[in-house]
C-alpha cells in the first residue's frame, strides 16, 4: 500500500509539473479578463499542495520560481532584472535577491495553501470552501511576497524601469496588486474548486 501510495504521489506529482511547465511557457498561463490579464502557473502549485502536501506544494512552488528566473533571463523584459540575477538593464542589475524573489514566494505558495486549506476543511464539513480558500491564500502569497520583495530590494531600480518616482512606487504596488493579485486570486480559487472536486474522487486517501 505504501509504495502504491508512493507511486499515486510521484504520478500526480510529475503530472503537475508537467501542467506547470505548459502554462508558464506558453500563453496557456495567462486568462485575458479585459483589463488585465491574470497569471495561472501558480494553480498546479495550490492542486498539488493539497493533495500532495506541503512537501509536494513546496516542490511545485519551487519548480515555477526557477522556471521563472529561466524564462526572465532567456526573454528579458524591462524589469527581469526583479526575477533574475544575470539581467543587467539600463543600469539596473539582479543580484542574489532576485532569487530570493524568484523563488521564496513560490515555494510558499504550496505551504500556505496547504495549511490554509487544512485549517478550512476541519472548520468546515464541505471541501470546497476549502478549496476556495487555499486557491486565494496561495494566489496572494505569491503576488503579496513578489511585489513586496520587489519594493524592498529593488525600489529605487524598480521605480525608474517604471518610470515612476520612488514616492509614489509604493502606490503603484498596491495599484498591481489590486489590478492584477484579486483577479488572478479570484480565476485561482475557481479552477482550483473545479479541478479539486474532480481529483477527490480520483484520489480518496491522503497521498502525504
């Protein structure tokens, strides 16, 4: 039973990774919502977290915080330098906290998530409100932590790639986080429920 168990938890786990892989390089990962459009990469990190566990959610998580310090340093945009240490633009250079950046955020998408719907589910009798809770919560660390370490450790970079002064940058997180964090936090907790109930029927015991 334990090495069945071990093979469920690998399958689902490189299945994830797979899913994972395809939306964070291809525009799969992004749904158009009009006025903004809102990332889902980090979905399969919230999926495997609750059915994989923390340990599962943190290898995911991980998996798309490297995948993102790839895909910043292969197609440079104006601010990869926030998500890769080997960018330099227009005088702004990524160093050792762009990794931190790149990869603390997204591997705490899987424990928060994982944690946040534990909580939930023993509250509550239903699994989907803690679906719902867990795609919100691990949506949020992700957009909260990256756009706050961004303010920390690259404001004055940040604000100029932006061209914005540093006195307002902060406004102008809060204004990212509200234009794009709520809506991809709110496409999360959708597909999350969604996908969730069809695996719970696939998946009956814990696979952690």
């Amino acid at each position: 039973m334990k090495s069945l168990k071990n093979t469920k938890f690998l399958t689902l786990l490189g299945v994830l990774l797979a899913i994972e892989i395809l939306l964070a390089f291809t525009p799969l990962g992004f749904v158009p919502l009009g006025f903004t459009k809102a990332t889902t990469v980090h979905i399969p990190v919230i999926i495997g977290a609750i059915f994989l566990g923390p340990v599962g959610g943190a290898i995911l998580g991980l998996a798309f915080g490297i995948m993102s310090v790839i895909i910043n340093t292969m197609t440079p945009a104006l601010t990869s330098f926030v998500f890769s240490p080997f960018i330099t633009i227009a005088g702004s250079e990524g160093n050792i906290w762009s990794l931190v950046i790149a990869l603390v955020p997204r591997t705490l998408i899987g424990i928060t998530a994982f944690y946040s719907y534990k909580w939930v589910s023993k509250m509550n009798k239903g699994n989907v409100l803690a679906y719902i809770v867990a795609g919100v919560v691990g949506s949020l660390t992700n957009t909260i932590l990256v756009m706050g370490g961004i303010y920390l450790f690259f404001g004055q970079q940040y604000a100029a790639a932006k061209e914005v002064a540093f006195e307002a940058l902060f406004g102008v997180i809060m204004g990212i986080v509200g234009m794009n964090g709520i809506p991809e936090a709110i496409v999360a907790a959708i597909i999350v429920a969604t996908v969730c109930k069809v695996l719970k029927s696939i998946f009956r015991e814990k696979l952690y």
